[in-house]
C-alpha cells in the first residue's frame, strides 16, 4: 500500500564513474525525478569519484505518481550536449518510515555497470505506521523538486502576422 508524503533523498557520492571524455574523467551531475517532478545536483568537474552531498524532497501522491524514483548520471560537456552516462530506478516502497543508506549501482542503456553511488533515501508518509517526524529534520537543507514549466505552442498565425508587420 502506498501513502501520500514526501520522499528525501540525500546524494551522498558516486564511484568508479565511467569516462565519456576523451581526455580526463567525466564532469558527472544525477538528474533525480518521481514522476513529473524533477531536480538535480551539481556538476563535479573532472572527477570519476565526485562527492556531492546534496539533499532533495519530492512531495508524492500515489495516485498520480509512480512508486519509483528514477536517477539518471550524465556528463556535462562544454560544448555540444550533455553525454548520457546511466540510471537506475529504485523503487522506495522499502523506506517508508525508515531511512536507508544503500550503495545503488548505474547501468547503461545496454546493462552496462557504469558506477555507483551512496544515497541516502527515507519516504516519509505520516499516515502509514511507524512514522517519524525526527528523521525528516536529518534533510533540514533539502532542494524541493519541481515539475518543469509547460511550453505553450504559439500559434503560427499570430507569429507570421507579427514577422509581416499585419495586425
């Protein structure tokens, strides 16, 4: 059974990152999302090892949001796009009301490992059994993730009316 509540996540440190720069290491960051919501963290330049030590929440309803959360590892480049490193699903089912420390790995759209990384991750529901209301305080600096903007279309008319000066 799943309760509405929030789940906190606290990316602590990834390891063994593969390279996807020629020269040097990675420049890792972990897109976080549940559902629609969305975060990320830093970017740690130049590092297989990258500690990061940051803390996020996402507000959760059941109804609405799948029971997983969905981590994504990508190096930033300086030019072009970003490269896709991997990602794990971890379902948080097994932290309601209980905060774990787990060392998740990262795989590769082909089963590849890539890496791994520590997380700390707790779903707080205060409506299922045993809640805590003190665990929650151990993410006190935690980024709030948030669903991105909707892009409205524009409308073609209104666009081609303006480039020609019609009103």
């Amino acid at each position: 059974m799943s309760y509405a509540g929030k789940i906190f996540i606290t990316c602590i440190q990834c390891f063994n990152i593969k390279s996807m720069d020629t020269i040097g290491e990675s420049d890792p960051y972990i897109k976080l999302n549940v559902g629609k919501l969305k975060s990320q963290t830093k970017v740690v330049e130049d590092n297989a090892n990258p500690y990061f030590n940051e803390q996020f929440v996402f507000d959760y309803e059941p109804s609405k949001e799948p029971h997983v959360l969905t981590m994504e590892l990508w190096d930033k480049d300086a030019v072009g796009s970003d490269d896709y490193i991997g990602f794990v699903h971890v379902p948080f089912e097994e932290f309601l009301n209980a905060k774990g420390t787990r060392r998740i790995p990262f795989y590769s759209n082909k089963g590849e490992l890539v890496g791994d990384g520590d997380f700390d991750i707790y779903y707080e529901a205060p409506t299922a059994p045993k809640f805590d209301p003190k665990i929650s305080k151990h993410f006190a600096s935690a980024k709030v993730a948030v669903a991105p903007p909707v892009q409205t279309p524009v409308k073609q008319e209104a666009s081609a009316e303006k480039s020609s000066g019609k009103k």
